[in-house]
C-alpha cells in the first residue's frame, strides 16, 4: 500500500501563502480540523508547513503583556513566512506506508506534505493517518 492510498488529497486541505497574515491563518485553523497547514506558491509549490504549535509559540510571548488592538495589529502585520518550516521535508506519492512512517520517526516530525519532482503539493499524511491504516490492516488480517 503507498501512501496516496492514505493521505488527504490537495483538494481537501486548506493552504495559505508564504506573505499571508497571522490574522488570516487564525482563520484557517479555526475552519480546520488540521493541525498543519501547507504554504504554497502561485503554482501549487510547497514552500512551507505551519502548524497550530508554531502558531501558539510565535504568539505567546505577546498574549500576557499585550493590549487586545496591539495583539490585533501585530497578527494583521506578522506574515506567514515568519513562522513558517522551510525548507519542508516531503514524502514522493509512490513511497511505502512504512517509508513515511521512518520518516516521520527520523525526523521527530507528526506531518509529511505529499509533493511530485517539482515540489507540488499533492496532499498530506499524518501520524494518525499511518495509525488508522495499521490497525485497519491489522483488523482485517486478524478476521
């Protein structure tokens, strides 16, 4: 089984872009029952991750000692590619379950954007993703 057999497809994730507002990813995660979201270009190119934790880390030093219009501003103002992960590690679409999983691992990581040779995104796998499979398999071995 590869891992396209798993992943959520590109069309069912939402993405942002690398000069997208906090204010606007707020809005993403909100939507969202993602932990990460993608960074692409204007050709579908995967220039970055984003997750929930880079989000909290980049904005709790503010929270105690900010204003509400300060906290406001400073999202509307700070860009997506402040905090974002790039480069990002990707998996090919014709690679193993088990691949992305020893990837996973190696790289203490919970995500892998799925991208093609020329880095567009095809969709993404998660560590639960791999979790559900497994126990998926291993129920209908065990029957």
């Amino acid at each position: 089984m590869n891992i396209t057999q798993i992943m959520t497809p590109s069309n069912r994730l939402l993405t942002t872009t690398a000069d997208a507002s906090l204010a606007s990813l707020r809005e993403i995660f909100a939507k969202a029952n993602f932990q990460h979201v993608p960074v692409i270009d204007g050709t579908n190119r995967l220039v970055g991750i984003v997750s929930v934790k880079d989000y909290f880390r980049e904005l709790s030093p503010i929270m105690d000692s900010a204003t509400d219009p300060a906290i406001s501003l400073f999202m509307r103002s700070r860009k997506v590619h402040h905090i974002m992960v790039s480069p990002v590690i990707t998996i090919l679409p014709n690679q193993s379950i088990k691949q992305a999983a020893i990837m996973l691992l190696e790289h203490n990581i919970s995500c892998l954007p799925i991208s093609n040779d020329e880095k567009h995104l095809l969709g993404i796998v998660s560590w639960k993703d791999i979790m559900r499979a497994a126990l998926t398999k291993r129920a209908t071995s065990s029957s």
